[in-house]
C-alpha cells in the first residue's frame, strides 16, 4: 500500500514483514495512534512501563521515538488499561534527550515491585511527519569550546574583572583580619549569558567574598563558561555546587549535585559525607541529604569507627538514629557508640537532647544478656536511669512474652513500630558473606566426581560455587528460641549464569531460602525481610537491595544510575536475615 506523510499513518505503513526490533516502542488502547499505553520490545515479547518516575521527560522521548513532533502529556494509573505479561521498565530517569526509551537510565529489565494497574502511557503532538525533510546534523562545537578556553587563558580584550577576596586567616598590626585579593579578567558577552551576573547595570567588576578553600574554584567555574568542561574532584564538588548554585549554572549545578554521591566513597574518614549532608540542609537539596544519609545508614559501622563520629551534630544523629536501614552488627554497638559520643560532648548536649537520642535507641533488639548488663557497664545509667529501666523493662517484656500479648497493652502504633522494628543486623549468627573472588572447585576433581555418578546412571549437577548454608534462630526474641523452632537452616546462592539458574532473568542474581523441611516451624507471628548487602572491594556498602520470592536480582552500572557506583565484580553479597513480628 501507499504510505501517507501524516504521522497518523506511520505505525500502519510500516511493512509487515520488516522484524522488530529490540528496544522499540508502540502505543496501545489509545482513541488516537498518538496516545495509549506505553509497551516496549524486549528479548522477543511486548512489555509495560510502570509508571514510578514517569513524567513529561520520558513522554517525550516515546513521542519522539515514534515520530511524532512533541508531547502533551504524560499518563499514569493504567489510564489506557492493564497490560499484560512482562513489566520490562520500573523507576524511569530520562533527560529528555535520549533517542530511545531503552537508553534512559533504568531500574533494569523487569526488576520492578509494581502491577499493570500502574502501567505508563503518553499523549503525543499530531502534526507533519519528522522523517520529511530530514536535516543532517554537523557538531563542531569540540573546537569552538577549546578556541574559548584559549582565549580565557589568554585574558585578550577582556573587558569585565571578577575580584575574589579571601580571608587568610592573619590579622595584621590592627588586629584586622587580613584579605588576600585576586583578579579574573573575563568577558561581558560570555557572562551576559548568565543573568546572575548582572553584567547589565553597566558595571565592569564584580567582588565576591570567596573562603580560602573555595577560591581556586572560581577560576574552574569562569573557565567552564566559556568551555562547557571542568574537572570535578572530592575537594572541590561542594564549593562548584554552591558558586553553580550562585549564579544560576543549572546544569552544573545539577551534573555536580550527582557527582557528589559518586564523589562519597571516597573519603575514608567520613568528613566529606558528613560536611555534603550539613550543606545539603543549609541549601534544601532534599535530594543530596537523602543519598548522603542513606550512605552513612548503610556503612553505619564504618562511621562509628571513624574520626568524624565525635565531631557528629546532634541534629544529625538524631535523623540518622531514627532510620531502620542502619548497617550495624547489633543495637548493643549502636547504644555503646551513642554513649560515647555522649560523654565525649559533656555538658555541650543538654540533658533533654541526650535523652531525645538514647530514646531512639531499639532496646527490646538489644539481646538479653546485654540488656541486664546494662545497669553495671553504662555510664550513663545513673544521670539516665528512669529512661534506662524504662527501655530495658520494654527490652525483656520483649524477650519474655508472645507478640499478641504485647499487643493487647501498647500504647501506640510509633511505639510499636520504633521499638519492634529491626534494623540491619550483621553479627553472627544472623549474616553469612559470600566473596566475589570464591574459586571454583579443582576441575578434575569435578569431573571424576561426575564420571563416576553418571557411569553407575546418577547424574550429578554440581553446587553453585558461590554457596553457603547458615544456620538462625527463628526470631531473635527469646520466647522464639525454643527446640521446636531453632536452629533454622538457609541456603545462600549467588548465581553466575543460565546454568545454574534457568529461572533467572539477569546475573548475578542472589538467592537466600529456608530449608523447605523447616518451613513448617515458622511460627505465624514472624516473617522474614531479608536484605542483601553488596560491598564494594571490601571498602564500603554501595547497595542494599531486599528479596522476593527468595531472589534478588544484582542491578549492574549501565542497567540502574547506581548512587554509589562499584566497579562490575568487585564486590561481596552479604545476607542478613531480619525476622520481624507481622
């Protein structure tokens, strides 16, 4: 047939016989060709979107992948009905300007929690057919940004003076505070692009008052004005975030800002993660406070060791204590290491405030024997102890009576969930590590073994070799820790390839399961939400991720914007099992 221009006849004309191709995208259940929902091709089948993330940015790479000239809205809720089969996208982050929806970042193929009834749609401009007149596109913009980096450096013609002025920290014979000053020689044209710089009230300078660490940047900044380049490093990203900020440079101050949780790893002592979350309150940047708190929650043991602990506000204590994803070998460790903190500020922390802060303390996870040790070891029991007896009586009516019991008299739904939520337990026995640099079997070895088995006709299918059984209580309560109950049997399984798991999607993918004969033991008030730690050349926890059905798919750099990125195989699976009341 004769293929019409309008974009209304694009999806017809295409010929039947032409395969489609992997990554491709088409709308469905829409009154229009233009809307409907959002289905992509992956691995031979058509799949959905959920619609977590979904916005106007990833409407209009669909719109633009299918050929139409612009978008008018995104759709969410299933707006244009459920799909069916696979969910191939989840958590969707486009910039706007990608070509195919494949090439935004995602949460990895079908890793997702939602329903169909969450399905993504769009609606898409009509007009004229973008494959008409189809403009070829020439890029030497490379030269003209390395032609203007010269001339920055040159300083020819410049006709506006940026002076920075530095405190240097000296008084001179005054007992004024002496300031250290420079110039920038620039141009007015340049920074006419930026109206922060109010270039337009015929002024020809411009002082900024600029700490002594911050100064170099300033020069970083003025330079990537002119060249769209500049190099970012751990020392430097905050004070380019904030003079970004300053000015209304909104992509560097956007591109840094992600830089920054990339930047956190780096720095061992935890002063940097802990400056990055101070200056992410004093801004409002809701987004950096979260990944920087969530860093530290994850390496929580890590921080305590560190030398920035001590220096901690109390402020940031208290939003770091109130968290369940807190990485910690017990709550015992969590209250040791609040203690010290506490007697190390002295009077600086008011009664009322170290009162606040031990009151985020679980202390019904705290074991048993701990709890009674308390009164004896803790110096703060005494200038404490109406709270301390308090918290450790709720501690052994835990340890002590069933959860139905408990139930019946508490007296509030925060007080249940504080004190009865767990966090992220490691020590022993709850936690089994399988290292990424496990070596296989002797290959020999193997084969004999499975010569022998298949000539007398059992066949053999070898053990993972990632793979390690650990043993648990059923509950960390005492009144769980029964013969009928304990101890319960897990197998951990890190699985490398179709071989090993033919039920797997994408590897590596974790396993951690109950053996199936003690399933039965479970008691009815207790269920399982496991986690998964991966951790990055033994240095620092980069992901936690929990499990369903039993698995947990490893998301990779390219197929999920990791917040804190590990070079691919270079990491250890850590299972915790967290038992929690239902």
């Amino acid at each position: 047939p004769v293929c019409k221009t309008q974009t209304s006849w694009l999806m017809l004309c295409k010929s039947s016989t032409e395969p489609t191709q992997e990554g491709e995208v088409r709308l469905v259940g829409g009154k229009h060709d233009s809307e409907g929902r959002v289905e992509v091709y992956h691995e031979g089948k058509w799949g959905t979107i959920c619609d977590d993330g979904w916005d106007l940015a990833e409407a209009q790479v669909v719109c633009r992948q299918l050929k139409f000239p612009g978008v008018v809205s995104a759709v969410t809720g299933g707006t244009y009905g459920e799909g069916s089969g696979s969910i191939w996208l989840d958590d969707m982050d486009c910039k706007g300007t990608e070509k195919s929806l494949s090439s935004c970042s995602f949460k990895g193929w079908a890793l997702t929690d939602c329903s169909h009834k969450e399905d993504a749609g769009v609606v898409c401009a009509r007009g004229t057919d973008l494959t008409s007149d189809t403009a070829h596109f020439l890029d030497h913009s490379l030269g003209l940004s390395d032609d203007l980096g010269e001339l920055f450096d040159r300083g020819d013609d410049c006709d506006f003076l940026i002076t920075i002025q530095s405190p240097t920290g000296n008084r001179d014979g005054e007992g004024k505070l002496e300031v250290e000053e420079r110039n920038i020689c620039t141009h007015k044209l340049i920074l006419s692009l930026y109206p922060h710089f109010n270039i337009t009230n015929g002024s020809s300078n411009l002082s900024l008052e600029m700490s002594q660490a911050c100064s170099p940047c300033v020069t970083s900044l003025i330079r990537y004005l002119y060249t769209r380049k500049i190099d970012v490093t751990i020392s430097s990203a905050q004070c380019l975030h904030k003079l970004a900020s300053k000015f209304g440079v909104k992509r560097l101050m956007q591109d840094t800002g992600r830089l920054f949780t990339v930047l956190l790893p780096e720095d061992p002592s935890f002063y940097t993660q802990v400056s990055l979350y101070q200056y992410s309150v004093q801004t409002g940047d809701l987004l950096l406070q979260e990944n920087c708190l969530q860093y530290l929650a994850w390496n929580c043991e890590a921080l305590i060791n560190s030398p920035a602990w001590s220096d901690l506000s109390t402020d940031f204590l208290m939003a770091l204590l109130a968290r369940s994803d807190l990485v910690v070998p017990d709550e015992g460790l969590l209250l040791q290491a609040l203690e010290s903190w506490i007697i190390e500020k002295g009077d600086l922390t008011g009664t009322e405030s170290q009162a606040a802060l031990l009151g985020h303390i679980r202390f019904p996870m705290i074991p048993a024997e701990k709890l009674y040790d308390l009164q004896f070891t803790s110096e703060l029991y005494r200038s404490h102890e109406k709270l301390y007896r308090v918290s450790m009586l709720r501690g052994f009516q835990f340890n002590a009576l069933s959860f139905d019991t408990l139930r019946k008299h508490k007296s509030s739904e925060s007080e249940e969930e504080h004190d009865y939520h767990p966090r992220i337990y490691t020590a022993e026995p709850w936690s089994v590590t399988i290292n990424s640099t496990n070596k296989a079997p002797p290959r020999q070895a193997m084969q004999y073994d499975y010569n022998r088995r298949y000539n007398n006709y059992q066949p053999y299918y070898p053990t993972p070799e990632y793979a390690k059984s650990f043993t648990t209580p059923n509950h960390n309560s005492v009144i769980y820790q029964t013969k009928e109950t304990n101890p319960i049997s897990w197998s951990a399984r890190v699985f490398k390839n179709q071989r090993e798991c033919s039920r797997c999607i994408s590897f590596p993918t974790a396993s951690l399961s109950l053996q199936s004969s003690l399933r039965q033991n479970q008691t009815n008030s207790v269920h399982f939400s496991n986690r998964l730690l991966l951790t990055c050349e033994g240095r620092y926890v980069f992901h936690v991720q929990d499990f369903k059905n039993d698995m947990a798919q490893i998301p990779t750099n390219s197929s999920l914007a990791l917040s804190y990125p590990c070079p691919e195989g270079q990491y250890d699976f850590r299972f915790v099992v967290r038992p929690e009341y239902i």
